[in-house]
C-alpha cells in the first residue's frame, strides 16, 4: 500500500496523529522524518515497537514525542518482529504525559536547552555526595556550553541532561549562565489547574488532560508559570473544544469563577 503523509510536526501534533492511528486500532509504521529518523509501529491500535538514534523502545517512543519538527508519514500494514513496548497505549500516553509534566516543571529552570550554566560559587562549606554522571555534567557546564550541547556531549537524551542540570541547580551546584534575571510574572497555581481538569474531563472525557497541555502550549507557556493575566483568554479558547453550545457556557462560567477567586 503507499505512504500516507499525514502532516508536518511544526504545524500538527503528534498526538493527534496518533489518537486517530489509535483511534481506528491501524496496523503498520509511523516515520517521523526531520533532523533525525523516528519510528513508531503499530498493531492493531496498540503501539509495539519504537525507535530512535541510539534507543529504541518506551525510551525512544517518548524521545520522539518531544520532537517539534519533522514530517509524519504513515506506512499502512508493515509489521515488524520487534517487540520492545510491551504496555497498552493507554498506559503509554500516560507516560508521555508524566514526561510533559516534568518538563514543566524543569522549565522553570531550564526554559530553553539553548541555555548555558556554570558551576555556582560555594559559600557554604558542607560536603556535598556527587555521582559519577554529575561529575560529566559539573565538568562541562563552563558557562559556555548549552543544554544540547552537553547532552550531545554524553551521548544522552536532552530531557535526561535537563533533569540532571534540574537536580544540580536545585541543590546549589550550578547556576544560570547569563547575567539577566527574568522578570517574575503573577501565575496560575496547581489549584486552578486541577479544578481545570475535574472540570473540563466532565466535558471531553479521558482525553482532557492532552487537550488541556495542547492548548498550554498553543499559548507559548508552561502550567507551572502559566500568567494569570491570559486567564480568561485560555479558558475561552479551550471552551472552544466543546460541542454543545450549553455545555460550553457552563464551563467558561464555572472556570471564570475559579479564576476569580484565584486572584
């Protein structure tokens, strides 16, 4: 059967490719073709086997779903003997989800891996337990370096180099290379989401939570230092997924007083 493109990353999701391969339980490949090569093989709706450059099962699957850039191109009925994901999609996506929560959370600190750190000068003179990987990661930060840079360096994934640098910001080890100290914006805090969610699950079902971090995203921003001022706008546009026209009302109602008395 031929190639089906189904569209570029830098202007579709990823996951709504793959919740409709999912969707209509497809059997075959998903390429992923930009910078590097991805594969993502389905069966029968369940996704079986994935690869990237240097990994490939749960690891690689979730690698590619970081990816920005690159154009999907499905392969209808190829099949491979590889078995390296072994749990349902389900519990996969949740994983994927898991992953973009803990993004959020390291871009706090690490908003760009364009970034560069430096070692922090020690004022304190307590010792301090340090592992051999840290050490790679303390030898390389020279306040010159990028996140991806270093991560190339290693041989490791960005997201695994950003949670390392994460760690080593957090216990005092390393620091911001740049000067400049961005200015602190009025945020939307863990309640306000959660309420988000409760809320708009009652209205799309099991699917909201992707939604919800789609949506975030479309604004350019993380749920951990999500402006409050873009409040009422994020709560409209997210409204939008909603059919029901009642429905619809509803949420924007009850979420826009939540949002009031978050202020």
């Amino acid at each position: 059967m031929r190639d089906i493109f189904l569209g570029d990353l830098s202007r579709l999701k990823l996951f709504d490719i793959l919740k409709a391969l999912l969707v209509e339980k497809k059997t075959g490949l998903l390429n992923i073709q930009g910078k590097d090569l991805g594969e993502i093989y389905l069966e029968r709706g369940n996704i079986v086997h994935s690869k990237a450059p240097r990994v490939s099962g749960e690891e690689a699957f979730l690698i590619i779903t970081e990816w920005g850039q690159g154009k999907a191109i499905f392969k209808p009925e190829v099949s491979t003997k590889e078995r390296t994901i072994s749990i349902p999609a389900e519990q996969l996506l949740l994983k994927w989800s898991y992953r973009k929560q803990e993004w959020d959370k390291m871009r706090e600190v690490i908003p760009s891996s364009d970034i560069n750190f430096r070692l922090s000068l020690q004022k304190g003179s307590e010792e301090r337990s340090i592992r051999p990987d840290e050490w790679n990661i303390l030898a390389l930060a020279n306040g010159m370096r990028s996140v991806s840079e270093i991560a190339k360096a290693i041989g490791w994934s960005e997201f695994k180099t950003s949670k390392a640098i994460y760690q080593l910001v957090r216990t005092g080890l390393l620091e911001r290379g740049e000067d400049q100290k961005l200015p602190k914006k009025k945020r939307l805090g863990e309640d306000f989401f959660a309420t988000l969610e409760i809320e708009f699950k009652k209205m799309m079902g099991p699917v909201a939570p992707f939604i919800i971090e789609d949506k975030i995203a479309e604004f350019g921003e993380i749920e951990g230092s999500f402006p409050q001022d873009q409040g009422v706008p994020f709560i409209e546009s997210l409204s939008e997924e909603i059919a029901e026209e009642s429905k619809r009302k509803e949420f924007i109602k009850i979420m826009t007083d939540v949002l009031a008395t978050a202020r």
